[in-house]
C-alpha cells in the first residue's frame, strides 16, 4: 500500500510533522486494530491495484483515520516534491467557500 499523506503526530503538543517519501511495511491489517479515531467526512480514493496479471484500477471511500501505531520504511528513492501554492479550493482568506 502507498500512503498518500502521513503526518507525524507528537503526544506532548509539538505541531504535527508531515512525512514524505515512506512506504507501508508489515502486516497492513494489523495496523486496522490500531486506529485510535476516524474522521466524520469520507473521501474518495481512485487509483491501482498490482496483480501479477497487472494493474487493476480500484476506488475507496474512507474517512480520514488516526492510528496509534504502524511500521513505515523509507522509499528506496523519493521523488515527491511539497507543492508550490495550496490549492484554491484551501485558501483561508476566499469567502463564501463551505468548509
């Protein structure tokens, strides 16, 4: 599994951390025991499934979710790059947007 956003979350008050350029490792179902808290808002993930027979176009909805604990690796060679601007549709200071 790809994580799209990870965020180091620190227990005593730090602001949180994002994390780039990490893979998931271990038992991915194990980690389903450690969710601490789900968000109220689903989202939508359209993306690929491998198979030996090749990639196989998927969909998810799931909300945001907090996991007390999981096994991350670092990629063997990261070419994820942190974005410019934000994108509009999260600028604070347009009016009239719904949250």
């Amino acid at each position: 599994m790809t994580p799209l956003v990870v965020y180091r979350v620190f227990p005593d008050g730090r602001p949180d951390e994002l994390v780039r350029g990490v893979d998931i490792v271990g038992t991915p179902l194990v980690s389903l025991t450690k969710i601490v808290a789900t968000g109220d808002k689903p989202d939508i993930f359209n993306g690929y499934c491998g198979a030996e027979s090749g990639s196989v176009p998927v969909s998810a909805v799931a909300p945001a979710i907090l996991i007390s604990e999981m096994e991350f690796a670092k990629k063997e060679t990261s070419t994820d790059r942190p974005p410019i601007l934000l994108p509009p549709a999260h600028d604070p200071d347009v009016k009239g947007q719904q949250p």
